[in-house]
C-alpha cells in the first residue's frame, strides 16, 4: 500500500502510557473497550480552581510511585528533585516503552540512538513563588516591591528551580538515563507537538541520524496556573447529571474541553534493526504532516490547517484518502472547534465514509501528552481488530455530518489511520499509522 518503498520504514517497537485511565498498557487498553472514563473530580489542590472541580487526573502518580514502579536506577530516582510533575510524567512513560520494547541498552548503538519530545511551557505552583514574593515585601507598607526582585526575589528561589520548569528537560532526562548519544530535539507546540515530534523522528530514521528513537510528549492543563489560563480564555465543559460524560466531542450537547494531565511514549525503531533483534511491531509509521493558518485578521483557520496537515501526511505516506479505515480526531468537545474539524474532513472526505473517533473523551486535554495517548489507542485497539469508541456521545450534530464510532468498540479489518490534533492558533498536525 505505501508506495515509498525504497525508504527505511520506521515502525512501533514499544508503548508508554501515564494517562487518567491507566498508567500501563494493559490497564489503558481495558478502559478504551469498556468504555470507562478517566474524567472525575479531582483530589489534588488543583481542584479548587478547575472547572466544578472536574478533570483527567492521573491519580496513581506521586514520588513514592515513581521511585518504585517507574525509575530503577539511584541516578533516576536523584533526579527527581529537578523534575516538575509534567517532567516525571514524561520521564516515566519513557521508561514504560522502554521496557515494553525489550532494547537492551548494553547492545545497541548510542550514536544512533535519539529523543524527541513534546512538552508545553512548564509553570510554577503559586505556592513555591510564596518566599520570593515575600522576601520583597517592605517592612514598613507591607507592599511588594519590584525593585527588590533581582536580589532578594531570586535568591529566596528554590535551588536550581529553572532545570525543573524547562520544557526541554524531558528530552534531557531521558537521554542521561538511557545514554542516547543521537539526535535529541524538544517540541513545544501544545497538542500540536505530537505529530511533529513524530515527523521529525521519522526525518531522522530515515534519513540514516538514528535507528531508534524515544519519542513522546507530556503535558498539563491541570495545574493551578494553567486551569485558570484555560478558565479564562477557553470553552469548558461540564455534565452535572454525569461529571464523567463532560467531554462529549462533536455531541449536539457539547459545551467545551475538559482539563487533565497525562504523558505518552512511543519507541521508534528503523524496520530492519527491529526485525534483527526479534523486536514485537506493534505498527508502522507512514508519514506525518503539519500546517499552521491564520486569516489576516489573525484568528485561526483550523479547518484549513486540518486539511493541509492530513494532505500532507498522506502525500508523505504514499496514501490516499480511501486508504484510510478511521481518524483519531482532535475532538476536543468545544462547540467551534469541532465544528471547524468537522468541516475539515467533510472537504477531505469527499463523501467518503470514514470513521470517526475521538478519546478525548475518555480523559480530556492535556495538551502535549494527549496526541500520543490517542494515538496509542488506535494502535492497541486495531492489534485486535477495533477502532475504539467516541463515549459520551449520545445526540448526533446532524449539523457536522461525520461518522462518528460511539455504539462500542467498531470491528475493522483496515489497520491504516490518521491522528489529528491542532491548537487554538491554527497549528495543526497529523500522522497516518498502519497497525500490525
């Protein structure tokens, strides 16, 4: 089917996944085919500023986890103390796939060996910029005082408080813990980065950079600062009958995003290295594509970002829209946003009956993590033979005209797929799959 043949083909050798429906594979797998929610009210702090205190937590993560599930080595389990929740999250999917690829690191080439990574911009806790601020407050008025900053401000700062909020320290991390001495790049175009992440490591495979890669993404909108980001400036949504059922993309009902955390890996390893040492391919990566669109006025076009991004991915595959047997949409559950992706598929389409499905609905957004949780999903479902369900979808928009996968798992015997995701600036991004 893929006519590029005389590339190196690139396929899935291992699989990670930290998300608020399981944080392994075999328990992520299980929530997609029963049809169970990660959506819920949340237990950390974070509750009392998220939108009626719902969100996709992930709620079996903590240090204590971490340091007996998830880092194995006394030089991992050290650098946790320079590691925000978002860096952890990352660090340990990667070490999920890892393990899940059975690479054995004494063996393999580490000039050939590299990372790439999404992550958003890391922010602070309101409460460890408590020292700083104060150390700033006058004594006599109470009033803070900004001319003190650069001296008392930073010096009340934790120790080595910038490595833990850098967006690039999860690609770091995890080439010190594993020695991958190649290629090494981090993405920071929020849902965007997956399929960007994801095309460039195919870049660099096969092109000859490396034969092995960790590529991934992790993320947040979970998070104090972040959830009153999105309060403030995004469509949220909510169920009170169901707080579970608040995600509900491309329902007639819908009324926006929900926020959550969660981090997602794929290993990623030139076909014939793989088939060598006896490696399970879970799938091939075909292509990938990306766009960005704005009108003039600056608003984002996402429906023409969506189109150029899947065009893109299916021109680099070799594929054609017929080849497809679903798309694993953005779906981010927001009255305009889906309306805009609907559009986008409706011209792609062409009449086209292609299914669609999107699992944001089962744990929310979290920004650079959420691409690959999604596309993880696709890949476990159609090794047995699915494509896993849109939930809480139960009053079709005739208005956008698409086929959506919601009356439980949907049999397939095509194995092809496009994973979609786009930001509220007009990135969007996409990379066409072919399950083994």
């Amino acid at each position: 089917m893929n006519s590029n043949t005389s590339k190196r083909r690139v396929v899935v050798t291992g699989i990670g996944v930290i998300s608020p429906i399981g944080s392994n594979r075999e328990t992520f797998l299980e929530s997609l085919k029963t049809s169970s929610s990660g959506i819920d009210q949340i237990d950390s702090e974070t509750r009392y500023v998220a939108y009626h205190g719902i969100g996709g937590e992930v709620k079996d993560f903590d240090e204590k986890t971490l340091r007996k599930v998830y880092f194995k080595a006394k030089e991992q389990k050290k650098s946790i103390k320079v590691m925000c929740r978002e860096i952890q999250m990352g660090a340990a999917a990667a070490m999920l796939a890892l393990d899940d690829s059975k690479i054995d690191l004494d063996t393999v080439d580490h000039a050939k060996f590299g990372i790439n990574y999404g992550a958003n911009l890391m922010f602070y806790p309101p409460r460890t910029l408590a020292g700083a601020c104060l150390a700033c407050v006058s004594e006599e008025g109470g009033e803070f005082d900004s001319t003190r900053w650069g001296e008392d401000g930073l010096n009340a700062m934790e120790p080595l408080w910038m490595l833990k909020y850098l967006p690039n320290m999860p690609a770091c991390h995890i080439g010190i813990f594993t020695d991958a001495r190649g290629p090494n790049n981090s993405v920071t175009l929020d849902e965007a980065s997956t399929s960007v992440a994801l095309t460039e490591a195919l870049n660099v495979i096969e092109r000859g950079a490396a034969d092995l890669m960790i590529v991934g993404g992790t993320g947040t909108r979970l998070h104090p600062t972040k959830t009153l980001h999105t309060r403030l400036w995004d469509e949220l949504g909510y169920d009170e009958s169901d707080p579970s059922a608040s995600c509900k993309p491309f329902d007639k009902n819908r009324n926006g995003q929900v926020v959550s955390e969660g981090s997602g890996c794929l290993i990623l390893e030139e076909e014939e290295h793989a088939k060598a040492r006896g490696a399970k391919i879970y799938a091939t990566l075909l292509g990938g594509g990306s766009s960005c669109v704005a009108s003039v006025d600056g608003i984002a076009d996402n429906t023409l970002s969506v189109i150029n991004a899947v065009s893109a991915a299916l021109k680099r595959s070799g594929l054609s829209v017929s080849d497809l047997g679903h798309i694993n949409a953005h779906g981010l559950g927001t009255v305009s946003d889906d309306a805009a992706e609907a559009k986008a598929y409706h011209k792609l389409l062409d009449g086209a009956d292609v299914p669609v499905t999107a699992l944001k609905s089962y744990f929310g957004n979290a920004g650079a993590g959420t691409g690959f949780l999604e596309i993880v999903g696709s890949i476990l479902s159609l090794n047995e033979g699915n494509i896993p369900q849109t939930i809480s979808y139960s009053s079709p928009d005739d208005s956008l005209g698409i086929n959506i996968v919601s009356e439980g798992p949907q049999a397939t015997s095509s194995k092809v797929f496009a994973s979609v995701n786009f930001t509220s600036m007009g990135q969007a991004s996409a990379t066409i799959f072919e399950a083994a």
